[in-house]
C-alpha cells in the first residue's frame, strides 16, 4: 500500500482530495489530503480487475483556532464513502469516531 500522492498512479477516488466529509448525521469530519492504494502486480489481479484500488481516505481535521497545528488524520475506507451534493459522506459516526480524532476512550 502507498499514497496516490507518491505514485504516478491514477484512480477515480483522486478526485476526492481535498472534498469535506461529513458523517452520516452531517456532521464535518475534515478534507480529505490523500487517498491510500493498493498496488498489485500483474499476476496477482483478475484478468476484469485493474492493478491498483483504492483502499483508504485520509481525511485531515484542524481543531478548533489553533489552524498552526498539524492537522489530525482519520483514515476511512473507501467503501464507506459516497459522494452527495459534491461532498463525501461516510457512513460512520463522527461521536463514535472522537476517541480516534481526539485520541481519548
């Protein structure tokens, strides 16, 4: 697995960087900076199925004012994202997600 930003690859989910996800409430969950792929050889696809997939959002969320700060990154999987009213949304929980953004359980 590597990120499409490192690649000259290309997959259909490029095109989401940089879109805000929102959870299925509608709640903002960030942007997403990059998407994960997974890259495969020749021998090891289905003759129907392309070499590389994508696998993983990474969606970047700023907190609060303080905009100075590295963003804290989520990752989502790719197929737990739809694309509504040229926005993404994930089928996830953003109150179920804190504990990862915000590192407490």
């Amino acid at each position: 697995m590597c990120w499409l930003a490192d690649t000259p690859l290309w997959v259909p989910e490029a095109a989401w960087v940089g879109r805000k996800v929102v959870d299925r409430y509608g709640h903002e969950l960030g942007r997403v900076s990059d998407v994960l792929v997974d890259v495969r050889s020749i021998d090891e696809t289905a003759p129907d199925e392309r070499g590389v997939r994508a696998a993983f959002a990474a969606v970047d969320r700023r907190r609060g004012f303080m905009r100075w700060r590295r963003p804290e990154q989520l990752l989502l999987a790719v197929s737990r994202l739809t694309e509504r009213d040229g926005m993404l949304e994930a089928d996830e929980d953003a109150l179920a997600l804190r504990p990862l953004l915000f590192g407490r359980e």
